[in-house]
C-alpha cells in the first residue's frame, strides 16, 4: 500500500505538470505563436514524438515542466552586434541568448513571436499555467468537501494540557513538554478529563466549540461554574481561566507576527483544552472557506519560506528535530501519501480524502508560487508585461518616443540567480526528505 499511495500521488503530481503546461499551450496556440516544445520534466529526453509543428515528449528529471515557444526574447533595439572580446560577461550572455533566439526563426515567423502579442495575450498566455493549477486545486477540495466531508471541532474533549506555555519572541512554541516557569493549565486543575463533552460554561448551555471558546476567553481571571457530560454523567465543575498571551491568527487560522517577525499576541482567557474533530457532510456552500484556510496557510508558508527552508537544513545536518509543518519537495509529498495509504488506523475513504486533499493544496501552492514576480516564474512575465505597458502609457501621456518591448534578457543575471536559488532549495529539500523526513504518525 505505501507503493501504491506513493504511485497515485506521483501520477497525480505529473497530470498537474502536464496540465500546467496545457494552460500555457492553449492560449498560446490560439493566438498563433508557434511552440515548438511542450515537455514535462527537464534534462535527458527519455521519448518524444512531433505533431504538426510542435514536440510533445518527457524528460528524465521529473521536477516540472515548459513549453518553447519562439521570439519569447525580442531582438536588440538598437540592432548593435556584440562580440566576445569588445564585452563583458553578462553582455555576452546576453548575445549569445538572442542568437540562439534568432537560429530558431523560420520563414513564415515573422509575426508568431511571442514577444510581438499585445501585452494582454502575453498575460493571458503566462497565467494559463497558474490558472489551471486553481482550477484543479479547486476540483480536488470540492471533492475532498462534498464526497468526503469536512472536519469540524465539537465541545467533546480530546486532549487537556497539563500547562499554558508562554508565548514569547524567540522561544520555541511547538515544544510540548511543561517548563518550571509554566503555570498549570487551569482545565487540568479543575478535572476536565479527555472525553468529556462540555455542555455548559459560565451558566450558558455550549453549543459548539466556537461558542465555548469566545466564552472562555472573555472570562479570563474569572471563576466560572462548568458542567461536562462524563460517560453519561453530568459532572459540575469549576475553574478560572488563566488571562495569557496567546498567538493572533487571521480568519484562515494562520498566525500573524509583527514587522520584527516576533508572533503577535493578545491577553485572553485560556484553560488548555483541545476538541475533537468530527467529520459531517460537506455542502457546496463549504467549499469558500476551506479554500480560503488553505489560501491562508500557504501564503503564510510562501511569506516565511526563506526562514522556513534555513530551518530544514540546519536540521538536516544537526541533531535538531525537523519542523513538522516545515516545506517538503515532491518526494517528501509523495512518501506522506504512502505513509498515509499504507497505515491501518485510517480508513480507506479517509485515506483517498487525504491524498486528494494533498494534491489540491499542492496545485494551490503551485499557483501561489507561479505568481511570484520573478523571472523565470510565470509571474516574473507578467510583471515584465505589465511593466512593458505601464512604459508605454507614460510615453504616450508624456508625448514621448515609444520605449518599446519589454526585455527580459536585460533580467538574465537576476533570472540565473533566481534559478540557482529554486535548483538549491529542492536539491536540499529532496535530500532532507529522504534524510530527515517530516514524521506525521
């Protein structure tokens, strides 16, 4: 069964590849740029065949995918020609870009350049690929919602802290062990047991945990009378919830820091519980807010990722343990689906929910990362278009000469760092993933 998860999220992984680049290929098409590659996975051809005037093949090394499309560099404006001993390095990067362009160009190219669309078919072309990601992100969460269901908390306990931890900057808060300077949890103290399901707070009957939670915190530092429902029983109880600093998060859940990066804190009541999940069925009307929670928590990865990518590797070669919520490569995605397939305290239909989930929350991640306004991400494109545009605009208010196109060659230094920053960051991830792999059971 490991294989087996590991199989359909690899192939499930590939249709988003090869699907991405369809979103590219498409419009591309339609506006009659002529492309002369589509190829999923990169280096060594491992099979192609042509169609018309396009390649469609794979390559050896599975980790994403591009189309070829010719004039994606426009020629030098000022028609100068430079040679190897009259330049310096990045102007003969440069040349040698343009004349490798050149060489592909065959009559009847003249105008199926790329660089010659108007700037909204480039636009519509380089967010072909992003989009397609959010599409299939969509359909699989719509899935997991409506055929799976959705996890909702319930006033039933399941786990009691034995302490509060204090929030603090540069303390580590996914510790789960009690320190000297932690004060008992108030729930713990008062007997609040796993399983025991609150049915009132404060004298109000508890509906939902939602309900229980803005109760609890607004009672900080107050006594307040507790009844639970233990195997049958009403139990009356009694606690204080304790007035702490605990983690601000937005609407999807995720934690806000401040401009230092320090998390953001405010005082409320707290008692140290934690409910139990329940699976209901899902509703379309559902659907918006998932997506949002995991729109939420992804941009809060992307936002960190730099700090977040440091801390895989100073785990991977110290004895520190690897973050369990830290960025995995497509290895570490595809050994969890088969950490997930192959285990025995799930269910088969919890076990398909996950990997579908998974694999709607990557093409989101995806299509968050895509939209980066670097070079040579699709979004890096659609910078330099909209910034093309945003040139021309201004020359015409100021009754000025055209600027012209947009050069992205001008980017090649920049674009190579950024590259070599993306190879670096997968190669260490690929290698903790194998090394030190994310434990989730």
């Amino acid at each position: 069964m490991f294989v087996v998860g590991v199989l359909v999220m690899a192939v499930g992984i590939a249709v988003s590849i090869a699907l991405h680049e369809v979103g590219h290929l498409i419009p591309a098409k339609l506006f009659n740029v002529r492309v002369t590659q589509y190829m999923i996975g990169f280096g060594k051809t491992l099979f192609s065949r042509r169609k018309g005037e396009t390649e469609y093949g794979v390559k050896a090394v599975p980790l994403g995918g591009y189309i070829s499309m010719i004039g994606m560099y426009p020629p030098d404006k000022d028609g100068r020609k430079i040679t190897s001993d009259s330049t310096g390095l990045v102007q003969q990067m440069a040349a040698e870009t343009r004349s490798m362009e050149a060489e592909r160009l065959q009559p009847g190219d003249e105008n199926r350049q790329f660089y010659q669309l108007p700037i909204w078919k480039r636009i519509v072309i380089m967010l072909g690929g992003p989009l397609m990601n959010l599409l299939i992100g969509v359909v699989c969460l719509s899935i997991v919602v409506l055929s799976f269901g959705t996890n909702e908390p319930t006033t039933k306990v399941e786990s009691v802290n034995e302490c509060i931890q204090k929030v603090q900057a540069g303390r580590d808060t996914q510790r789960t062990d009690c320190g000297p300077d932690d004060p008992a949890a108030p729930a713990h103290d008062a007997g609040v047991k796993p399983g025991d399901r609150i049915i009132r707070f404060a004298d109000q009957d508890i509906e939902s945990w939602d309900q229980l939670t803005r109760l609890i915190r607004e009672h900080g530092d107050q006594e307040v009378p507790v009844v639970v429902d233990r195997d049958g029983r009403h139990v009356q109880l009694s606690m204080t919830p304790m007035i702490t600093q605990r983690p601000v998060t937005n609407a999807a859940g995720v934690p806000e820091t401040k401009a230092d990066g320090t998390p953001k804190t405010e005082d409320v009541g707290f008692v140290g519980i934690g409910p139990e999940q329940e699976l209901r069925d899902g509703t379309v009307g559902d659907i918006p807010p998932v997506i949002g929670q995991t729109f939420g928590q992804i941009g809060g990865v992307i936002i960190k990722l730099p700090v977040r990518v440091w801390d895989v590797g100073v785990a991977l070669f110290t004895q520190k343990e690897r973050p369990a919520d830290s960025p995995m490569s497509v290895v570490g995605v595809g050994r969890v689906a088969g950490e997930v397939a192959s285990t025995q305290d799930i269910p088969t239909s919890a076990k398909a929910g996950y990997i579908v989930s998974v694999l709607g929350t990557l093409n989101f991640s995806l299509f968050v990362f895509n939209l980066i306004p670097l070079l040579p991400l699709d979004g890096g494109h659609v910078a330099g278009a909209l910034w093309e545009g945003i040139r021309r605009l201004w020359a015409r208010l100021r009754r000025r000469a055209d600027p012209g196109h947009f050069d992205p060659i001008r980017l090649l230094p920049l674009t190579y760092v950024v590259a070599a920053a993306f190879m670096g960051m997968s190669v260490l991830l690929i290698a903790a993933d194998i090394f030190d792999p994310v434990k989730i059971f």
